[in-house]
C-alpha cells in the first residue's frame, strides 16, 4: 500500500531532497514541514502506512542530502519517536522545524556582536545565515564587506550581487587573493554545512583561509544554528557519504574563534560538550 507516492505531500519531499538551490536552513525546515504534513495525510487517510511512509520520506531525503545536518537531524528525530506513534513524530517534526525557523533571531544577535564597528568583514561562499547577520549588524553599525568568489561554482559571487541588492558596498575578489588580503581583514565569516564534535563541513577552501587566518590572529567565526551539530556517530556518516565530486571539506572545529549560535557564542570544546549530548536513535541506519 503505497498511494501515498501519488500524494503532493510526497511530491513536496521529493522535491526537497532534491533541491541544490536553498540554504541547509531553508531546506531542512521545508523538509520538515513537507514530513509533517505528509504525517498528517496518512494519519487522516492510510493510517496503516504508518510508519512506513514517513521512515520511506526521511531516508529519501537523507539519501539525496547527505551531507546537510538538518536533515540528517530530522530523520534522526523521526527515527527517535517512531516508537512512540504518529503524534510523538509530528510533534518531535513540528518542534524541529520551529527550531529552525526561528534560530535567525539568536544567531544575527550572537553574529552581530563579533562585527567590529567601522571595520571590514570578509566572507567565504554563500550563506543565507551570514546574509541575515549582516543585515541585522548594518542596524546599529558601520563596516565594509569583501566576498570570495568561492570557485569552482563561484557562488560568492551570486552572494555579492544579494548584498549589493540590499543596500551594501561589496567588493568580490578571487580565492587566491584572499590570502593576500587577510592581514587587512577584521574578522571572517562563514556558513557551515554540518558541525561535529571535533570537525565542520564546509565548502572547499575553508581550511586554507581558516589556518592563515589564526596564524595572523585574524578571528574567524562560523555562523550556524545548533541543528546543525550533529553527534559523532551521524557527522561521521554524513562525512564518508560525501561523494569523490563533493566540493565541501572537513575541517577542525579548533582552527575557528567560535561558532556563533542561537545559544550564544560556542568554542570548540561548548561544541564538542553540546553534540556529545544530542541522542542517536537506534534503529537509525547510518
């Protein structure tokens, strides 16, 4: 009994898993909200294909979105409660997407406050998250930003053309060229696509400028919600599922001046404390 794939619900977590477009934030929370309602649907018309179809919708998106933690945390979540029944996922669904969602306000307040006034930022590829810290700072401070090109997508230039959209003064140079320009950096910003207890994944090119940056004391920070730390076990898989073709890189959480978080500024050892506490479900094939 599997109608269920004709649903537009199903449709809508297909087209989740299959979106190379959206933020992991974005993503993650579209997935989450496609799950639940398509929890509700079966709830309301095939209650029998409880589990299966919702265990079928988390595995597809994982499987398609390997390396992106909300995700990996929404199948985790739902794999977590499933013994429990369809209204202890739902909620367990619903929470995380909340989560999600509302995680901006406390990372711009946590981002914003490491942006030093009147000085220059400097961000590696694109990340909605490092949009909206910007966005947030530009409130109550002056500084100028310089974004990577982030080759070999280029998608830092696509993030320069947003922010000169909204209002700010960009300056978008080459990769190879950020190195050169460091010293004359205040602070660096990026993204993260998964966290873990000791590494981050993160987009090629993260590592180098990363390291020249705390050989120079230049701080540089990741922008990133908790559900984007993952537990050892689950960051492992996410990282061996990475494919040959991958354009992300794992890179050790100690070379950054912290993660700046919904909860407030973590270090290495806050993160590695806060993923050492996340449950792993057991029945979860990783």
């Amino acid at each position: 009994m599997t109608e269920w794939r004709d649903w537009p619900t199903w449709r809508r977590v297909i087209a989740a898993a299959h979106d190379q477009v959206g933020s992991a934030a974005t993503v993650g929370a579209d997935a989450a909200l496609a799950v639940g309602d398509l929890l509700k649907t079966v709830i309301d018309v095939t209650p029998g294909a409880f589990p299966g179809a919702i265990l079928d919708a988390v595995d597809l998106l994982s499987a398609n979105q390997q390396a992106m933690a909300p995700i990996t945390n929404l199948r985790n979540a739902v794999y977590l409660h499933v013994d429990e029944g369809p209204l202890a996922v739902a909620e367990a669904v619903s929470d995380l997407e909340r989560r999600i969602r509302e995680s901006w306000r406390g990372i711009a307040v946590t981002g914003s406050a490491v942006i030093p006034a009147g000085g220059t930022v400097l961000i590696h590829s694109a990340s909605s998250t490092v949009r909206t810290v910007l966005e947030m700072a530009r409130d109550h401070l002056e500084f100028d930003v310089v974004c990577t090109r982030a080759m070999p997508i280029g998608e830092g230039a696509e993030m320069a053309a947003e922010l000169r959209a909204g209002g700010f003064d960009v300056e978008l140079i080459d990769d190879e060229v950020a190195i050169e320009v460091l010293a004359g950096m205040d602070v660096v910003l990026a993204g993260a696509d998964a966290i873990g207890p000791s590494q981050v994944i993160n987009k090629v090119g993260t590592a180098v400028l990363a390291g020249a940056a705390k050989a120079i004391g230049v701080p540089f920070y990741l922008l990133a919600a908790t559900d984007k730390i993952l537990p050892g076990t689950l960051f492992n898989a996410a990282l061996q599922r990475r494919g040959r073709e991958d354009l992300s890189e794992a890179i050790a959480l100690d070379v950054f001046s912290g993660v700046a978080t919904e909860i407030g500024l973590l270090d290495a050892e806050a993160v590695a404390e806060y993923a050492g506490g996340l449950a792993v479900a057991e029945g979860i094939a990783v």
